[in-house]
C-alpha cells in the first residue's frame, strides 16, 4: 500500500475544508471498503480524512420520519426500535449483509458508497477497466460475470451495485443530507446514483468534499407490509445474486400501494417503477406479480455469464411479492 498522510477532523466543516484542500484526499469511515481498496493499489489517496469523530452517531425520529447519522453502523441502525417497529425491510436488509464484525465497523453512510464488488475493478493488472481508466474498455464484458448486473449496463461497464441497504432504502424514498464546502444540500436516493452505462467512472451525484451527513427515512403507513429477500450463493456473508424490496399496503386483497426495489441486478440499486405501476390497484395474485416482474426485467442488458440473473430476479420478486401479501395464488 502507497504511504499516506492520516489527518483525523473533529467537526463537519473541518473535514469538508480538509477535503475541499486537496483534490485528491478521501475520507475514511469504518474503512471496510477503502482499506481494502488501497491495500489492493485500486486507490491511492495521498491523504485521508479520517471522519469517525463526527458528531453524525445519532438515530432520532421526527414525527414520521427517522434521521440517522452517516457515522450509525449497520448493527446500530439493525437494533434501532423504531427500525425493527416500523421499518422491516431495512432491518433484513442490513442484517442479511456481511457479517457481525463487519456491520460493527461499517457506517450507513460508507454502506451507500461502498465501491463495485468487480473483480477486474479490483485487480489494477487488469488494463481494461472504464471505471478505473476511462476509455480503456471493460474486462468484465467478456470476461467472468456472474456478479454483476444486467440494469443500467451495457458494454461500458456491467458493474454491480451491491448495497443491500441501499434496495430498501430507494424503495422508501429515503433522502441524502449533504454539507460540502458551499453549503448543504438534499438528495433524493433514487436520483443520487447514476448507471454505469452512462457514466462508469462516476457513481453518484457527490462531489469531491461532499459529505454524507445523514439519511432521513420516511416511516410507511401502519398498514403497511414489507419485506427484504436477497438470493445469494451461500446463506451468510454473501452478496446478492438478486434481491428484493417490497413493500405494499393491502385492502380486501386489492393493493393500494407498492414499493418496489430490485438488488443484484444494477449498476445501481433499482427502483421498479413499471411494477409499482403495475401493482397498484391490481388484485394481489401471483398472475399480477409476474406480470410485474417481467414489465421490471424487460431492459435487462446481459451477456452469456449474466443471462441466469433475468429469470432469477423475476422469481425473486415474484416470491417477495407473494411472501408480503400473503398471497401464493
Ligand atoms: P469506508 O470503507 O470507510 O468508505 C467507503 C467509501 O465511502 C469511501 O470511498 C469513503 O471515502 C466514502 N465515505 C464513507 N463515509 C462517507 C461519508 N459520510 N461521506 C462521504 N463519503 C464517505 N455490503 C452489503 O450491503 N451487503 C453485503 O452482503 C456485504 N458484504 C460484505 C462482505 C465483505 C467481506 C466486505 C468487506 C464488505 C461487505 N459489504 C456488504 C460492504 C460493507 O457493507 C461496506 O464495506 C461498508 O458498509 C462500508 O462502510 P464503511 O463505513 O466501512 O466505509
Ligand atoms: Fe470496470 Fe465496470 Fe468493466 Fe468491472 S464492469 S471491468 S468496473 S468497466
């Protein structure tokens, strides 16, 4: 690993003008995804800014709506009442994500940055790599791809987003606070990240000093079911082949309201509006649900390692949708 200045912030602005000062610096959180990016030589900031004593700990709620710090880690947000009370989806999906240990070290907000889980991104040997070096290609393509997406991919880059949390969090339209060195601004979740195959080297709308301060979760209605399902390789620290998000409210087997997202299938997490749209005032029957799941599956882009995951996340869905409802007819 490439010898770097470690500088520790104390306060938000500090670290956003300890950023804002050199163009190439990083921040570090828990520092489960850039420690092993830089042990790797995949990144080599000269500096980082180490943000873990900023005051962004706390899970508070307001009215109908639940502000957590960037700096909560997976487990804390996991034991939160209110996230067990009201908001199950995102508590399978932070607990079906890598490990004990590594959910006590992993903050929210790193969680939504977390980087590509592709090998060839990963491996700096590799030439060819759009995300890494623009204009150079993507292995991936012909190369090994059975961990990667098949929304928002094309021949640039089919690099998967793998945040569990991040599925659910799109599916409530969670919003992203952010303070950078000219002030704070919010973001939608669903439009902070971009496709890769628009843009590989870019994956969100943050600028360089932007900072994450928080995520502020909307609660759903009391009548509201949801559940997360993630389908992997193994039944623990695993990343998602495909998953899904779904929330819906039910009257008298009518569904008056669907939330859905998809994990495992995008360059960035993905919000089913066509099954949404689909869902809403259908009845609850497994022939809704697959019409649903074909109408989110039908731009799916792939190659020969990725064509297993269209069937796979139409099934996956289709299964949540069922398990949600209570409806397997
Ligand atoms: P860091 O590694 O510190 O930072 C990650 C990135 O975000 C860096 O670029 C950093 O500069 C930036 N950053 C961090 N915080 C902020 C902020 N507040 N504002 C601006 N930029 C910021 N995740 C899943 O969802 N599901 C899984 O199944 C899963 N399995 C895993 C298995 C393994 C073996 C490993 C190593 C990771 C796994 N992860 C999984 C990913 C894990 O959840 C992330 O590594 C973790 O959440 C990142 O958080 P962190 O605090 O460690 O971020
Ligand atoms: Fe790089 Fe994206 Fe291709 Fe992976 S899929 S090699 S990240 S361009």
């Amino acid at each position: 690993m490439r010898a770097f200045d470690y500088v520790r912030a104390t306060d938000t602005r500090e670290a956003v003008r300890l950023l804002a000062d050199d163009p190439e610096a990083s921040c570090l959180a828990g520092g489960t995804t850039q420690l092993d990016l830089m042990k790797d030589g995949v990144l080599q900031p000269p500096r980082l800014i180490d943000i873990t004593r900023l005051p962004l700990h706390g899970i508070e709620r307001r009215d109908e709506s639940l502000h957590v710090g960037a700096l909560v880690t997976m487990e804390e947000l996991a034991a939160d009442t209110t996230v067990a009370e009201r908001l199950p989806m995102v508590r399978e999906s932070l607990l079906l994500g890598a490990s004990v240990q590594l959910r006590n070290m992993a903050t929210i907000g790193g969680n939504l940055l977390q980087r590509t889980r592709c090998r060839y991104f990963r491996d700096p040997t590799v030439p060819e790599c759009n995300k890494r070096a623009p204009g150079s290609g993507c292995a991936a393509v012909q190369g090994a791809a059975r961990m990667h997406a098949v929304l928002g991919a094309s021949e640039r880059c089919i690099a998967l987003h793998a945040s569990d949390l991040a599925v659910a969090l799109v599916a409530l339209d969670a919003l992203v606070h952010i303070q950078g060195p000219t002030g704070s601004r919010t973001v939608p979740l669903t439009e902070f990240y971009l496709t890769a195959d628009v843009s590989p080297e870019r994956e969100t709308v943050l600028e360089h000093a932007e900072l994450i301060t928080g995520v502020e979760i909307p609660l759903p209605p009391p009548a509201a079911r949801s559940g997360y399902l993630k389908v992997r390789d193994r039944t623990s620290y695993e990343f998602a082949l495909a998953s899904a998000a779904v929330q819906l409210v039910l009257d008298d087997g009518t569904i008056l309201e669907a939330r859905v997202a998809l994990g495992g299938v995008g360059t960035k997490p993905w919000r089913a509006h066509a099954a949404e749209h689909l869902l809403t005032g259908a009845p609850a029957t497994t022939a809704t649900f697959t019409e649903a799941a074909e109408a989110t599956m039908q731009d799916a882009w792939t190659v020969p390692g990725t064509a297993f995951k269209v069937p796979l996340a139409r099934r996956t869905l289709v299964r949540e949708l069922q398990t949600v409802s209570g409806v397997t007819a």
